[in-house]
C-alpha cells in the first residue's frame, strides 16, 4: 500500500508562522516608512498666462528639484508621481525688464502651497527663475503649392493655378520667423482629373509650434479641359542672313504637332506661331541650323518639331 504525502503547507504551526511572519514585515515596513525624513523630489513646471504680446521661449526650465521633509511614503509617491508646480506669468512680469522673475523663496512657497502645505520644501533648485519671454513678430511669406495631380486621358491644366490668398501671416519669436521663407499647403491629391477645380487647402503647420499662420487655408482654382492632338506646316524664317547670296532650306516648310484645348481647336493657325533658324549659329562643317520656336500662342502643350535640323544650301 502506497505511502501518502503530507503537503508541510497543511501544517497548522507551518501556516500561523508565515502568517505572523507576514504581519511583522508589514508592521516593520510601516514604522520605518512612516517615519520623518528628507528626499530629493523632482516637479513639472506648467507656465500659464502669458502677457499679451508676448511669447514663451522653450529655454525656459521644464522641471525644479527641491527637498521634500515629509515621510518616506510621501517622499516615494511623489518620486514616483513627479507633483506639477504651475507658475502664473502675469503675476511676475516687469514690463520694464521684459521678463518675469520667481525667486528661491516664491518658488518655495508654490510648490509648498499646490503640493501639500503639511509638507515642507527645502534648497530648491534653480534658486531663480527668469521666465524669458520675447515680443511676437509678424511678416508675409508666399504659399508653395504642394500637389500630386493626375488628369484623365486627353485631358490636363489651361492656364494658370490661382490661389488666394497668395501670401500668409506668420507670427511668432523673430529666432522662428528668420528661418521660414514660405509657407506649404498640405498635399492636394486626385487621380482621373477631368473637370475644373476649386478646392479649400489646409497649410502645413510648423514643427515649431509657437508659430502661428494666418489664415490656416487658401483656395486653390485650376481649369482642366480636354485636349486634341493638332499638326501645322509652317514656314521658317532665316535670321541674319548674307546679303550676297542666297540661301535655300531643305525642308523649306516644317511641321510641328501641339496639343490644345478642343474649344479653341479651329481657332489656332499658322500665323500664331513663328519658327526661325539663325544663319549665325549654323553648323559650318555640316552646314545646318537647328531651328527654333520663337512665337506661339498661350494655353497649348507638348509641343514638336517635325524636323530636328534643317540643311543650307548657299547660293553665290
């Protein structure tokens, strides 16, 4: 017959002397927790507040560290849990200085007041504060569009974008302002694009957010229309030409392709474009001209030349 175990946990003697084990741990850690004493505390400090006019430069101290009397729980729930000190600006502003100074003593009283006035706060650390401030500047910047457009077959942009306003506002510290020359909208994105737009875009914020734009939007307008392909023959004319022979072009005539907006396709002749080539900049040894376009209308796109060289024959 198999033996049985005995859990030592079952035992009743076992079992009382942990249990009061466990109490004089717990009673020793109470006496000795509870008992007065000093500590090194760290606390957040929130600036509020701020003159008008004025702006709050981010070298300002983030935090102050003082010695806390209080006991050791206190002391560790307040390491663990680091207390915020909340400084009112106005209240220490010199117009006169400019700035606004909390001394040691001040700063003492704060933190004792809006942590717990049974405590008391002892060497705090920086002894002064001189809350820097800086008068806000302003100055115009031009808006840069930002856009990823994509137009539907055989269609594209007429004319140019408008928006408006053309220029923002930025105010803010002059050590901010000096470093920004313009102004982004936010991504104006679209794909299949075939009829007008008339958007209103957000303007990209700073990292730097003691700069302020105004306004924070623009309105951004494009004429999109479709497109045909179209061909003319053109005749070229020659600059600076000799006057003691003659000169004969081979092609005489060139044909150029361009795409235009369908509404003004029969409205775009010959005549609204000039090719010419310079007798000056000809290729002496192979004796040809690159010919160029000189004049054309507004609002077409894509433009070729139907020949990328013309040959001289000169005549004496």
């Amino acid at each position: 017959m198999k033996s049985k175990v005995k859990n030592p946990f079952f035992n009743a003697k076992l079992r009382a002397f942990l249990f009061f084990l466990a109490l004089a741990t717990i009673f020793w850690v109470l006496t000795r927790f509870s008992k007065q004493d000093s500590g090194s505390v760290t606390a957040n400090i929130v600036y509020t507040n701020v003159p008008k006019g004025k702006l709050l430069l981010d070298s300002n101290p983030e935090n102050a560290k003082f010695i806390l009397s209080a006991n050791k729980f206190e002391i560790l729930y307040h390491r663990i849990k680091k207390p915020t000190v909340v400084i009112d600006i106005k209240k220490y502003y010199s117009e006169k200085n400019g700035a606004a100074n909390v001394t040691e003593e001040t700063l003492k009283e704060l933190i004792q007041s809006q942590i717990n006035n049974s405590y008391t706060v002892q060497r705090v650390v920086p002894r002064e504060i001189v809350i820097s401030l800086e008068s806000l500047n302003f100055k115009d910047v031009p808006v840069e569009i930002v856009s990823d457009l994509k137009f539907k077959s055989g269609f594209g942009e007429s004319g140019a974008v408008i928006i408006d306003p053309k220029t923002v506002t930025i105010t803010g510290a002059s050590l901010y302002l000096d470093t920004i020359t313009s102004v982004k909208t936010t991504v104006i994105k679209a794909s299949e694009v075939s009829q007008p737009l008339n958007l209103k875009v957000d303007l990209q914020q700073f990292d730097v957010t003691k700069v302020q734009i105004e306004p924070k939007f623009i309105t951004y307008k494009q004429h999109v229309v479709e497109f045909s392909q179209k061909r003319i023959s053109l005749d070229i004319t020659v600059l600076n030409a000799p006057s003691d022979a003659t000169l004969r072009l081979l092609p005489s005539k060139i044909g150029i392709s361009f795409n235009v907006p369908i509404e003004n396709f029969n409205a775009i002749t010959a005549d609204d474009f000039t090719v010419t080539v310079d007798y000056n900049k000809r290729n002496q040894v192979d004796n040809f001209v690159i010919p160029e376009i000189t004049k054309k209308p507004a609002g077409i796109k894509d433009i070729e030349l139907g020949t990328k060289k013309v040959d001289l024959l000169l005549f004496k």
